[in-house]
C-alpha cells in the first residue's frame, strides 16, 4: 500500500507541474494571473459574453471594444442606448433585462408592471436580434404560502409566454442566492426563487420551448452546490448561464472553489449552444486583465 501510494502521489505532482498550467486554468495562490495583453479566443466553442453592470465605471464603449477584440461575441447588462454600438461593432445582445429582481410576480399588484416590461424587452429584443430576455419570481412577501406565490408567478408569465414565442423570444428565470448579505450584488436576502429545484419546477409548469432557466454558477454553488450535476441533469431546461467565483463573486481565479474549465466542459457535453456570460466582480488592480483572464479560463 505504501508503494502504492508513493507512485500515485509522485504521479500527480507530475501533472500539476505541467508548465502553463496554472496559467490556463486560473489555479494557484490567488494572485492575478499572467494574461497575454491581445489574448482572443481561439476555440470559440463556448458562446461568451460579458454582464455590463460588472465593468462599472468603465464607459461602455470601452468594454465593447475589448469584447471585440478578445473575441467575446456577445455583451448584455448595458444601457439600451448603446445596443446600436454593440450591433454595429458585431456583438450580439446576448440577453435583455425586464423588471428586474425585487419587483416581481410573486406579488399580484406588480403584474401589470412586470407584463409591460417584459413585452416591451421582447420588443426590444426583436428590433436587436437578441434571443431572450431575462425574468425573476421578486421578493417573498410575509404570510404568502409558496403555493400562492408560485402561483402569482405563473399567471404573470403566462400573459406574455405566447407573444415571447410568436416572436422566437425566450424569457429565462433567474435563479439567485439568499444567503449573502454582504453585498447587494453578491446576494439577494428575501428572494423567493433562491431554491434552483423550485425555479425548474416553475418552467416545467410553464411547459413552454420559450421559457427556461438563467443558471447562474455563482448563485447556484451558494445555494446548493453540486453544480456538475445539476448541469448534466437539467440542461434542456437551462436557456443561459452565467459565471463568478465563489466566495465573493470574484475572478475565475486561484482564491475561488469553482473549476471553470471543467463546468465548461459539462456545459460542452450537454450540446448547450447559447451564451455563457462572465458576471464576476473585478477585484484586479486591471479589471481589462480580469475579463481577458475570464475568457481564456472558459474557452475549453
């Protein structure tokens, strides 16, 4: 056995001192990782794009210019104003925002707001060429049975589910943690769908081709873990993903538990075909670098 042992402990320290390695796959001390200044994609195998809201301050302008020149094809979480910019450069808007998370179906009285927003995003994505549209369930409301409220939720969704797909338009429900606090992007405290099995549930009630769920990485590894998994058993529910480290909704770096290239790879296997957008929060002193980094660890 101790033979054994030494041979199978001597063979891995072979193989995580491949040259490059860390470099590639974003694995080591924490530190920022070494990305060549005009790194671009090269397998282009997954569909990446980039979550605007994450680049803040940077002008937009700036960030769809390094999409196109890393090779990122698509761009959401901007300003609509700058949607003519990213189609003409050749982005494609890879999502549109509604409603928003806090004010959503699960309460009645917002049913009229959240319909008007999620028709005319649908709108919006018609006039661009984008393919879907996000949605969120909105924060529980105290007293309601989760009976009730998954109910709320469907009834809204179900008054624009037939214009969404009369005009090729998916609406993806996004799931979110309600464990951190610690930020008010990192976390949603009070969201009724942080539970990702409830959030399948309501598509499959939903029983539309046009409505899916937004896995986000992040959230999902807050919540529950066993992402791989959920990958591999759910896909054909799954319309978009997005990605973060965790903890901290960081770099897809060292410092983080999440192995990137290996969920790309589940992702691959499953024949998934649409956007895998980077939704991370740059804490390298070059938020550039961070997103070039991002786009190297995903491209598998």
């Amino acid at each position: 056995m101790t033979g054994t042992r030494r041979r199978f402990l001597s063979g891995t320290a072979a193989v995580v001192s491949v040259p490059g390695l860390r470099n590639v796959a974003g694995a080591g001390e924490g530190d920022e990782v070494p990305v060549p200044m005009d790194f671009r994609i090269r397998r282009g195998r997954i569909r990446q794009s980039v979550m605007g809201w994450c680049y803040n301050p940077m002008p937009v302008s700036q960030l769809i210019d390094l999409c196109v020149a890393t090779g990122v094809p698509g761009i959401e979480g901007i300003d609509r104003r700058f949607y003519p910019e990213a189609r003409a450069k050749g982005l494609q808007i890879s999502l549109v925002s509604s409603h928003g998370f806090a004010v959503g179906p699960v309460d009645r009285g917002n049913h009229a707001e959240c319909v008007a927003k999620l028709r005319d995003s649908i709108d919006v994505a018609i006039r661009f060429g984008a393919k879907s549209v996000i949605t969120f369930t909105g924060m529980s409301i105290r007293g309601m049975s989760e009976t009730t409220a998954e109910q709320n939720c469907l009834e809204c969704w179900k008054q624009v589910i037939e214009y969404a797909e009369q005009h090729s338009v998916t609406l993806c429900l996004e799931h979110l943690n309600s464990r951190d606090d610690s930020h008010p992007m990192k976390g949603h405290p009070g969201y009724f769908g942080d539970d990702v099995d409830r959030c399948l549930d309501l598509v499959r009630r939903m029983d539309s081709p046009n409505f899916r769920l937004l896995f986000d990485i992040y959230h999902v590894q807050v919540m529950h873990g066993d992402v791989i998994r959920r990958i591999r058993r759910d896909h054909a529910l799954i319309g978009h993903y997005h990605t973060a480290g965790n903890p901290g909704r960081c770099e897809l770096d060292g410092r983080q538990e999440i192995h990137y290239p290996a969920m790309m790879q589940a992702i691959l296997d499953t024949d998934y075909s649409g956007f895998v957008a980077q939704e991370f929060i740059p804490t390298w002193k070059d938020p550039m670098q961070a997103f070039r980094h991002a786009a190297m660890v995903c491209d598998v």
